[in-house]
C-alpha cells in the first residue's frame, strides 16, 4: 500500500491525459510533488464491498512493484469489470505497459 500522503484529493480538478487499457482506465498528469494515487471502482463492477476493495489492493500491490513514490505524476484508475476476470500476472502487465507508455 501507498502512504496516506500518495494518495490523490479529488478536491483539486482530475487529470486531463487519459489511457485506456482493458481492465482499467487510468487518468495521469505530471504534477511538482511525489506519487499521488487513486483507484475508483464502482458498484456497477461488483456491488460486493469485499470484492470492491480486493481489486484496489492488488492493483495498488502491482503499481507499488511498477513505480517508485519519486515519480512526480497524479494517477487515478478507474477499473473496468474486466479486471475481475483477470488474474493477478494480466493485471500487472497491463499496468507496466500503461506506466512505460506515460514515460515515453
């Protein structure tokens, strides 16, 4: 998990730049600070809060081994239902592709 000061405040406006993938869609802006990160998953994926918050924690787990807190970036995901169908090693590999194609 992320410390609580990565996390994104949605006070502030979203990030314009979006990148669409399969499982989620994520929405990024390079920003002054550290890492800042969402993860919005709706019940529209699942109405079960447990499932809900399963889906969060692996992607958060996969995004803590993809990028460091140094990158200067505000990231908010938005998962699909596809990602419930998806194990564990997809869910990564679509979030190192999304995160080496922000690089670039």
């Amino acid at each position: 998990m992320f410390t609580k000061s990565s996390r994104f405040s949605f006070k502030r406006a979203l990030p314009k730049n979006v990148f669409h993938s399969p499982s989620f869609n994520l929405r990024y802006e390079k920003n002054e600070a550290t890492l800042k990160v969402a993860v919005v998953v709706s019940k529209k994926v699942d109405k079960r809060a447990t499932v809900r918050n399963k889906v969060k924690r692996q992607l958060l787990e996969a995004l803590r081994n993809k990028i460091s807190n140094d990158e200067n970036l505000n990231l908010v995901f938005y998962i699909k239902n596809n990602a419930l169908n998806r194990n564990n090693l997809d869910l990564e590999k679509e979030i190192g592709e999304a995160i080496n194609s922000l690089k670039s």
